[in-house]
C-alpha cells in the first residue's frame, strides 16, 4: 500500500507537470509575486524553496544545477545574485501564500505566491 505518497497530477502527465513548475518557478524568481491556483502555489513552494537554498553558497556547480532546471538564465542571475544573499542567514520560509479568492470562469480557489522580504 502506498499510504501518504499523493502526489497532486493536476490533470498532466509527469513531463508536462515538470515543465509546468519549471515554468512557474521561472516566472516566480523573476517577477518575485504572481497569482495562481492554492494547489499549485502550495507545490511550488518546494520547488522554489530547494532553488533558494542552494543559491545560498555561489558556485559553478550549484549555479548549473539551477540553470539545468530554470529556464531562463536571467533567472539564475537574480537567484544567485539578489536572492540568494537576502536569504543568507534564514534557514527556510522562502515564500508566503496567500489566498486570494475565487477564480470567475470555474470557481477555482485563487492565491498569491511571492518572496518574503527578509
């Protein structure tokens, strides 16, 4: 039995799933706020938190791992270069969700994820 191992599809496959949060990851570190869906803002809250924490110690090889999973290298430059030494001394609680209400055209459960100021 595979119990406590959910993992939520939202209606994609695994490769279309990567590329989604690849995508959202992307746009999260370069805008630094966007709104989306409570799901996916809460999944991708690891995803950026992993990205913050190994931009905490600069490096060629924690630099290319970041760049072989963002898509753009704009992105890395400001992870490494902005956000990542704001986060030196913090040992997690990258980012914040907020929830914003209820999307119009199918009543799905809207939030904001951002960066906190620290």
């Amino acid at each position: 039995m595979k119990h406590n191992a959910h993992v939520r599809k939202f209606g994609r496959d695994s490769s279309a799933r990567r590329a989604m949060f690849r995508s959202l990851a992307t746009s999260l570190i370069k805008d630094e706020r966007f709104e989306t869906t409570v799901q996916k803002a809460k999944d991708l809250r690891s995803v950026v938190e992993k990205l913050v924490t190994l931009a905490k110690d600069d490096n060629l090889h924690n630099r290319r791992q970041a760049l072989s999973y963002l898509l753009c290298k704009k992105a890395v430059h400001k992870l490494f270069a902005e956000i990542g030494p704001r986060y030196k001394d913090t040992k997690g609680g990258y980012t914040r969700v907020v929830r914003t209400g209820y999307r119009h055209g199918d009543a799905a459960e809207l939030a904001v994820i951002e960066l906190c100021r620290s």
